[in-house]
C-alpha cells in the first residue's frame, strides 16, 4: 500500500471523516500489510495527493497494464480536485487502468 504521508496524519486527513469503523479498519490494515510513505515530511509547495496518484499510476504501469486494475473506493462525486478519487479514476482511464468502483454508500 502506498500512502503520500504517514499513517497518522493520513488518518486525520483521509480516514476519520468516515467514521469509527473505517479507522478501525485502516489500524488493522496498518498492522497486516507493508506500506510506504512517499512524504514522511510533507511541504507545502508539493501538491502531495496528486504527486501520490501519478506515482501509483506510474508504478503500476511499469510492467505494463494487463494484469492491473484501479480498485476506488468512491462516493461517486465527480469533483475536480487534484489528487482525489475522481482524479485518480481519470488518471487510469487515460492510462488505460481497469477500474473496479465500490460506492462508499453501499459499504
């Protein structure tokens, strides 16, 4: 798994919005799974959300797409932010990513 800043600060910024049971979740990914951190120190001259969509795009493009697919968890709101999930989405659909979506509502 790969996280633009470390796993704190990720949970404050992109987990606890969702409630208890998703933070509950992430701690217990946290503990069964390797991750890395792309910016232990993050500055604020570096758009770090979009820099983070480019990278996993760019790592899972390295051995070609065949075997690769984006799964987004999703609210299904298409906001134009950089480095959000509707960003993420169309940055694999102009790679050429399979998309599996999974609506945060049905969850």
């Amino acid at each position: 798994m790969i996280i633009p800043i470390p796993p704190d600060q990720f949970l404050e910024h992109s987990v606890a919005f969702a409630g208890s049971e998703w933070i509950q979740r992430f701690k217990k990914l946290l503990t069964t799974i390797s991750y890395q951190v792309l910016y232990n120190e993050p500055s604020p001259d570096v758009p770090i959300w979009e820099s983070t969509n480019l990278k996993m795009i760019s790592l899972a493009s390295s051995g070609g797409n065949k075997n690769t697919m984006l799964l987004a968890l999703w609210d299904m709101h298409e906001e134009n932010k950089p480095g959000g999930t509707y960003s993420m989405i169309q940055l694999a659909q102009k790679n050429g990513i399979a998309i599996q979506l999974i609506n945060l509502k049905n969850v």
